[in-house]
C-alpha cells in the first residue's frame, strides 16, 4: 500500500472481493471505505482488483459503477490512474447523495468495464466553456492539445454540473490550469497546459 492509502478496510485489496459474470462482462464487488485526497472523495481500486477489471489498463479506465447498489443504472465513470497501478475512483457529490455515503462510509463498490466506451469527447462542448476558451488563445491552444481521452472526462464533468456557481468555479480551474499555472484540476495536478 502507498502512503495515501493506509488504513485497514481502506485499499480494495484488503476488501472482500465477490466476482459475477453477467454474459461476458465481468462485474467486481467490492467493500471500502470512502477516503478525502484534497478536496476530492474516492475509493481506492488498487492494481490487482484493477487488472481484473481490465488487465494492463494504466489510462484513465472506463467503468460503469454502482456504490450501495446505487442507481439502478450505472453510473460512467473513469477511474484515474494513481501512478501505482492502480486507480482513483473519485465519488463527485452526485454519486454521494444518490448513494446516501458520506467520506468515511463503509461502501459496497459494484464496477465493470464499460464495453460501450470510445474514444474522443462524447458530450458537446459548452456555449460558456468554448466562449471563454477563445477568449483566452493560450488557454484555446493547450485544450486543443490535450489528448481525447483528458478532453472527454473535462466534458463529461462540465455535463455533470449544474449550478452557475458550480460551472463558474471549474470554468475559473480550466482557464487556469490550461492557460499554463500550475495547479489542481479533476484531480490531477496540471503544469504548462497538460
């Protein structure tokens, strides 16, 4: 165990692991323990439980998942590496309040591969990100750098929000962070653009 996952009942590989076939997809249960790193709840996947889900993946892996069997349809997540093998699954309020978890809370995980997932940004860019992206060149330049897979999970974040206040704070991070200050956002921390 790395040092931000200490902790008994805290690292997937000390959860008991259930395995479930449902066709050909395979479906993981696992228990943990809700943890903080920064500002931002997860679940640790550590790399043997993560090689199950997907042997060999060290990208951000998409996944479709459940926490307390919450919801009935899954949500599309992607794990994010953490430089060990295995990944971060990052719990945005979203998930907690549909789950009924708070950091701290003992969970039951239910993850599978998303089969369904391609490459390249899946949700439209919006109106109030690109008008500020080509606002700021700088900024416009790197995110059109960024590789498809970091511009689908941004995306697929901004789709997920839903008050101003929300959407003009991470609008404030992006700009940020892609105009070139080093910095944190969506749980990674960014230099130069990248």
């Amino acid at each position: 165990m790395t040092k931000h996952h200490q902790g008994a009942g805290y690292c997937a590989s000390n959860a008991r692991i259930r395995t479930l076939e449902r066709g050909r997809t395979l479906l993981l249960r696992f228990s943990s323990v809700i943890q903080i790193r920064g500002i931002n709840p997860y679940v640790y996947v550590d790399a043997r439980l993560a090689d199950r889900i997907r042997a060999g993946w060290r990208r951000p892996l998409p996944v479709l998942v459940s926490v307390n069997r919450q919801p009935i349809k899954p949500w599309r997540i992607n794990l994010m590496p953490s430089g060990d093998g295995g990944f971060y699954l990052y719990l945005r309020e979203t998930i907690r309040k549909a789950s009924g978890t708070n950091v701290g809370d003992s969970v039951i995980i239910q993850v599978c591969f998303d089969k369904a997932y391609r490459g390249g940004p899946a949700d439209p860019l919006p109106k109030w990100f690109r008008s500020t992206l080509k606002a700021n060149p700088k900024a416009n330049e790197a995110w059109t750098a960024l590789i498809p897979s970091r511009k689908k999970e941004i995306l697929r974040y901004f789709a997920s929000l839903k008050s101003p206040a929300a959407k003009a704070r991470n609008l404030r991070r992006a700009i940020q962070v892609l105009s070139g200050a080093e910095s944190r956002f969506m749980a990674r921390t960014w230099k130069n653009g990248k």
